[in-house]
C-alpha cells in the first residue's frame, strides 16, 4: 500500500512537472531588434482573461487571435524602443486621471480609489499595478504609431458646423438630461470591528438629532468635519442623475431619498454597507432635452456642440487609426520578424 501512495504521488507530481515545463515553452518568438519569447503561459494568462470575461472557453483560432495581438504589441513595442520612443510617469498618470473623470461623469461624482480599481477589477480582470503596466504599453505603441504615420493623421480635419448641426438632428431625440440633484453629505464610517460600527451609530444618532431638518446647522457639521480628528467626513456629493446605473452605486435607499427631497431640505439618517449618511439638496435639475448651446455634462463647461464635435473628431480619427495600424502591422510583420508555434497553441 505504501508502494503505490508513492507511485501515486510520484505520477501527480510528474505530471505537474510536466506541465509547469509545457507553461515555460515558447508559443512564439519576436524577433524585430531582439529575440523575445512568448511563453505558453503568458499567452494563456491572456486568453484566460478574455474567456473569464466573455463566459466561454476559446477555440484555438481564437487563441491564435489572441496571440497575434500579443506579437503585434512586442513588435511594436521593440520598433519603440529601437526609436527611443517612452511614455513618462506624468503621461501615464494624465491618462488614469482621464479614467477617473469619464467614471466620475458616469456615476455623478468623484471616484474613491476603492471605486476605481474596483471597476477596473470587474472591466479587465486586472488589479491596478497589472492595469498600469498594461496602459503604459499601449500608450507606446500608440505614440511610436502616431510618430510613424503623422502624416495620415496631420489630414484628419475639424468636423464643420453643419456636420455638428445634422447630427445633432439625428441624434436630439437621444441627448436628453435625466433628472439630476446636487447634494452635500455627511458620513459616518462602519469601522472595522462592532466596537467601530457602534461608536459609528452613536455618532450618526447625534448628528441626526442635532441637525433635525436645519440646512443652517447641517452645512455647519459639514465645516465640523474637515476639523483633525472628526468621526466622520463631510463635502460636496457631487452631481446624481437617476439613472440605473447611478443606482448600481449609491443604491436604491439613497437614490429614493435624495430624489424625494427639495432644494435645501436635509435627509433622514440613510445606512449602507459602509456607513452612515445625512445628505441635503444643494441644486435640483428637472429632465430635459438639450438643446445644441447646453451644458451637456453638468459641472463641466461642455456644451452640446462641443461634445457632438469632439464625438465626430473622434470617429474621424478611429478610421484613419485602424487604417495606420493595419498599415504598420503588415510593415512590422515583413521579413523574417517572429515564429509562432503551432503546436503549443492546443492544450
């Protein structure tokens, strides 16, 4: 008996072995200024990624898809680098910050850094060091392809007044403002233990009960809380539009409340998962279809025109984009520039 538990463990770990030496073989080499190998597990890493995110297992053409990207990217990447072609920190960060505002504009008000890579989490799969490193590559190869082919997109031109003017026509029916309020908050943290999560309840009961429905007094616990020390936090919420997907955020409880106040008028004592909220009404804005010279997005200054131009400069630009990448892809692949291995891509 003891005979065979050996042979038993001995076969589990030969085939692990076996399988951890299959993982460090090459699926493919890249070969534009250096030999750089693409392992069987790095590839599988990323194919691992899109079947978690479509629900489905990947067909070994899909694989192979998935791999001509990843040697398009190690191309480019060493074309890049061969040119002296880098993305700075400052670059980087400019970007993420991007992210940040385009999620701020989506739920009503600005991201914590939980929220942020909690929704790069569940959009990539990545933690925020993985999605960093993956930005900083495809922000060099988008700069080494715009350093090649600038002089297709010097071409590209500012869409006119009347290209603005007959989407606009097209589209109105769509560009409509939901109802939105303004809103300043307290909150009161959980903490970590019951102890925290008790203390946290006391304290929400005495801001309640000390504020009442007093605007005057809420603004001033508000001032309260930027003081050292304060047990809870206080500020402006930010704009919330009714919208299921601000609801997906804030929850149902808060959306029902602060839909069901008045300018000025301060909440009820409001709990979620995190903690305790007295919110009041700072602006109040009914649904409404936006005419061309309206805010499209409240607290920017953007109007309609402005976001419709900056929509067709964008489209403008994806054209003539994939048209200087297919362009590029085909120049980097000529020669003798990679080697793929057929015969790891089936496992």
């Amino acid at each position: 008996m003891k005979r065979l538990t050996l042979v038993f463990f001995a076969g589990l770990f030969a085939a692990a072995f076996a399988a951890a030496q299959t993982d460090l073989q090459p699926v493919a080499l890249v070969k534009l200024t250096k030999t750089e190998p693409i392992s069987v597990k790095q590839l599988k890493t990323e194919v691992q990624r899109f079947e978690a995110q479509s629900g489905r297992t990947l067909t070994v053409d899909e694989r192979r898809q998935v791999l001509d990207v990843m040697i398009n990217e190690r191309l480019a990447l060493q074309a890049a680098e061969r040119d002296k072609l880098y993305v700075s920190d400052a670059e980087l960060n400019q970007q993420l910050q991007a992210s940040r505002t385009q999620m701020a504009q989506a739920i009503g008000h600005q991201p914590t850094d939980a929220e942020f890579e909690g929704a790069i989490k569940a959009q990539t799969g990545m933690d925020l060091a993985a999605f960093k490193d993956q930005l900083r590559r495809q922000l060099t190869v988008q700069k080494y392809l715009l350093s090649k082919k600038k002089a297709e997109f010097d071409t590209i031109k500012q869409p006119s007044d009347q290209d603005i003017q007959q989407f606009y026509d097209l589209n109105k029916a769509k560009l409509v403002r939901p109802d939105t309020v303004r809103f300043s908050m307290v909150f009161i943290p959980f903490g970590k233990t019951d102890a925290d999560k008790a203390k946290a309840k006391e304290t929400a009961n005495k801001l309640i009960n000390d504020i009442g429905t007093s605007s005057t007094k809420f603004d001033e616990a508000v001032i309260r809380a930027q003081a050292a020390g304060s047990l809870y936090q206080g500020g402006d919420g930010g704009y919330l539009p009714k919208t299921a997907e601000a609801q997906k955020v804030v929850g149902s409880d808060f959306m029902n409340v602060a839909f069901s106040l008045k300018q000025g008028e301060v909440s009820r004592l409001i709990e979620n998962q995190k903690g305790y909220q007295i919110i009041k009404i700072t602006e109040t804005y009914n649904q409404k279809n936006l005419d061309l010279d309206d805010i499209y997005q409240l607290g920017t200054r953007t109007t309609v025109r402005q976001y419709i131009g900056e929509l067709l400069l964008q489209q403008k630009q994806q054209q003539v984009l994939d048209t200087a990448t297919k362009e590029l892809v085909t120049e980097l692949r000529a020669g003798n520039t990679f080697q793929v291995f057929d015969k790891n891509l089936a496992w």
